[in-house]
C-alpha cells in the first residue's frame, strides 16, 4: 500500500487520489498513519467479504452450539417444571 502525506492531497499535481482509485493508499501525518482512502469500489468488496466471514463465523458457532447442546425431553421438562412450581407453595 502506498502512503502519501496528508498535506499532499492539497497538492495539485499530486497523484495520491489517482492512485486511490486503482488501490488503496496510506495517508501519514507526522509520519503516523491517519487514513486509508480507497475507491468505493474497493470498499464495497471489503464490506461484503467482512460481512461474509461474519456469517460464516456466526454459522459456525451456531454448529458448535447445536452439537454441544444437550435437550432434555418433554417429560424430564415438565417434570421440573412442576418440581419448582411446587418450591413456590
């Protein structure tokens, strides 16, 4: 990735946001990284891809959770539920 100075966009003849919209470049200030600029483009495909590994991460807990759970059926449910009912008389 490319980095430019902050003060260069003020730059007439600076290429930094050409560059910008063939790949994202590093804007610096103080020699510290402050910004990334991008195309839209560019930042549309990153926001999709994020959101597709969310999803996948989010399935793969959901997978993890079913496997691991252990359900009870509906008598030992009921049973308790009638078992605290009767803690509360």
């Amino acid at each position: 990735m490319r980095q430019f100075p902050l003060g260069e966009l003020q730059n007439p003849h600076s290429n930094a946001l050409e560059q910008a919209a063939t790949e994202p470049i590093k804007l610096t200030s103080e020699s510290q990284a402050s910004y990334v600029i991008m195309s839209v483009e560019n930042y549309e495909q990153l926001m999709n891809r994020v959101a597709q590994l969310e999803d996948s991460i989010l399935a793969q807990q959901a997978q993890i959770a079913v496997a691991n759970s252990q359900m009870v059926g509906s008598e030992i449910f009921t049973a308790e539920l009638e078992r605290l009912a009767a803690l509360d008389d």
